[in-house]
C-alpha cells in the first residue's frame, strides 16, 4: 500500500480531465484526490479512500468549496526575451502599420527583439523570465514550453536554451525547452548562410548538448519556405529533436501537409489552415495548438475557426503565446478567450489547456489530468464549478498549486 502524503479534501468539484470523460473534464462531486510522493494516488469519495489507504500521515488540504483540476500546461511560448516592445504595441493598438512606426524609428517584430537579446546577460534572462514564471504558477500553470528562436545566431540561440536549463533548477515550474533558430532571418547573414548555420551549427550542439527537446521552424509567408522548413525539420530528427512547427499564421503554403507528412507533435498558429488538411493531421496524431491571445493582442484579420477543427475530430490544445508581441500569463484569460473568440465551450477549453496541452508536448501520460500514477500536479481555484472560469473574465489567480506532489504556491491573501 503507497504512502498517502496529501489528501485534497473539501472541493466543491474536481475535474479530472481524463481521456474518456463524457463531459471532457469528468466533473465529479463528493470526491477526494489522495497523492503519495510526486504522483496521485486515488481519487474517490472520502470513504472509498479512507478505506483503501492509510491517511493518518497525509497533510490535509482544505479546498474550501473550490475547484480542483490539473495544472495548466502552456505549450507554446516564447518566455525568455529581453525587455520589452511596449513602443510598438502603444502604436500597432492604435492602427499604425510596422513600416509606419520604424518610420517613428521604433524597432519592431523578432528581429527587434533579437537585437535586445544579443545585449543580455544571463542573469537579466533568467531573472526577467522567473518574474513571468512567477505570475504564470499563480495563475496554475505547472508546465510550461519555451523557445529560443529570438537570437538569430549559434550563441544567442545556444544562451537561450541554457537560460532554460537555469528556469528548470531555480523555480517550481516544469519547462519544456524547445529549439527555434528557424523563427526569422537575422539581418547580418544571407537566408542560405543561416539556414546552413541552423542546419550545420545549432541543431548538431543543441543536440550535443541535450539542451532542448523539440525542434520548430516558422514555415509562413515571408519567413521559412516548406522545403527549407522540411530540411530544417528533417535534419533535428536526424539528431534526436521531436518537430513542432509554426504555420499557416498569415497565409497558406503547405506547412500543415507538411506537419502531417512529419507526424509533428503539434502544429501551432493554423489560421489559414485549409479545412481539405484537417483529415490528414487527425490520422497523424498531430495535436494543433491555437492561441486566441494572440489573435487579440495583434488584432488578427482571420482569427482561427477552432469550431471547425475540433468539429473535424483534430486534438486541440490552448496556450498563452508569451512573448513580447503577446504577454499574457494567466491561461484563466486564454480559456476565457477561446470561449468568446472562438466558441469553445468551458470544459472543451479546460481540456485544451490541460490534456490536450500535455499531449502537444509529449506528455499526455504523465501530465494533464487527475489519474491516479499520473504527476500530481494540482491546481485548486476559488470557483464553485468550472464554468465560473470561462465566466468570471479577468479573474484566475489560484488559491493553491502542487507540482509533483509539492505544495509551491498559496494565495494568503483573506478572500481566496
């Protein structure tokens, strides 16, 4: 008989978020979740487990009529940057074009930000990129992606992976690191010259290095063409890394044939999917990630019709898109957002941004739901019933998050 360290007890619902749940987030009441070590123990009602295990040493955690469901896994951001690009924002919010605010002599987009990276020490990185962490963890995230992709050269890219590594041993959060030289074209080096570096020079030492476990490329309209996209992707393959891709943002030229071909773990951004597409990437496994935050935050002309693909029977999954165009930390808001933006409804976004979350970065077993053998990572909110989260707009700080079984964060403040 396992240990029981902690027993959640007292919740007004939990939502388990299990593969077969009817609901997509198997809400049930009267119910306790039990956790031994760093995994879930048990989930029942509070006779059913007091009967099959040993609870005289378990801390009890009080809920207090809240909602308890998985963590939030945040499967796509690009969480290390340096500064910001307030300036560009303030004027893009107001309908000004890129070429007029450079006109204004603002920098603008990823090669902005790859300018300011090139400045940073380590120690600004990591100390900016725990800050953001910080509030994400508050608002129950316990997993989280990050990309390089803002360096535009071996070192750059090289230094923001290690600022991940650093993430990892300093702060609770799980992060998930993910290789992404082929996110814009740095404006020292001609395209062929830096899709040789990516190919010849990043990818062999990230590999070596065992510094990230994916690897992505932006395969758009005026960034990386579908046959360089598929070289670039070939080639981490070769060496070890998983594929991820970012495509059909802006246009259509072919990357989501291109993630179904490569049975991509997840394929991200898909506003400009075609529907003839979606049949292929469900028989690929491939999981696509949306982000309505972004759509927002840039005011996109043809925000993502997710209705379709999920009507289609393609596994979606929710994110915030971090990053200094997009800098959102409460997943809370981006169900919220999917709610509103794009149609879905609160329990098919709660298991967008949990399960299917999880399963965009390789780990639907271990991660994303309340299953006993699973990570016991746990997120307790202030809301009788889950549809207060897509209800309640601006709220989503948690009251308590476990990560593998650890309490790391509690809301201490009288009303939580």
């Amino acid at each position: 008989m396992a240990r029981i360290t902690a027993v959640i007890e007292n919740a007004g619902q939990v939502l388990t978020c299990a593969p077969g749940a009817p609901d997509l987030v198997g809400a049930r009441t009267n119910t306790v979740v039990a956790v031994s070590g760093n995994a879930i123990a048990a989930i029942g009602t509070a006779a059913e487990v007091a009967a099959a295990h040993d609870l005289s040493g378990a801390q009890r955690i009080d809920a207090r009529g809240g909602l308890v469901m998985p963590g939030f896994v945040d499967c796509h951001t690009h969480l290390v940057f340096h500064r910001s690009r307030v300036e560009e924002y303030a004027q893009k919010v107001q309908g000004r074009t890129a070429a007029e605010i450079r006109a204004m002599g603002i920098p603008v987009g990823i090669s902005a930000t790859a300018r300011m990276m090139r400045e940073a020490t380590m120690d600004e990185l990591v100390a900016s990129a725990a800050e953001r962490l910080d509030h994400m963890l508050a608002f129950g995230t316990t997993t989280v992606e990050s990309k390089s992709g803002y360096g535009l050269n071996t070192a750059t890219e090289i230094k923001m992976l290690e600022v991940n590594q650093r993430l990892g041993a300093v702060q609770p959060i799980e992060i998930v690191s993910t290789f992404l030289g082929a996110h814009e074209f740095p404006d020292d080096k001609p395209r062929d010259a830096y899709i040789a570096e990516i190919m010849d020079e990043m990818i062999p030492e990230v590999a070596r290095r065992g510094l990230a476990e994916f690897n992505d490329v932006y395969c758009d309209d005026g960034y990386y063409t579908v046959a360089e996209s598929r070289a670039i992707l070939e080639r981490g393959r070769e060496h070890g890394l998983k594929v991820k891709i970012h495509t059909d943002a802006y246009s259509h030229i072919g990357g989501s044939r291109l993630a179904a071909e490569l049975k991509a773990v997840s394929a991200d951004h898909m506003n400009f999917t075609d529907p003839s597409e979606y049949a292929a990437l469900r028989e690929a496994g491939v999981t696509c990630v949306v982000m309505p935050a972004l759509d927002f935050s840039v005011g996109h002309a043809r925000p993502f019709d997710a209705r379709a693909l999920m009507d289609a029977g393609v596994t979606v999954a929710l994110a915030t898109d971090m990053c200094p165009g997009c800098w959102l930390e409460s997943m809370p808001f981006v169900v919220q957002l999917a709610c509103r933006l794009y149609s879905f409804s609160p329990a098919e976004a709660i298991r967008a941004g949990t399960l299917h979350a999880a399963m965009a970065l390789d780990r639907g077993d271990r991660l994303g739901s309340l299953e006993p053998g699973k990570d016991a990572d746990i997120a307790i909110f202030p809301y009788a019933r889950y549809e207060d989260m897509a209800y309640r707009l601006g709220r989503g700080q948690a009251r308590l998050v476990m990560k593998a079984g650890r309490v790391v964060f509690r809301d201490e403040s009288p009303d939580a």
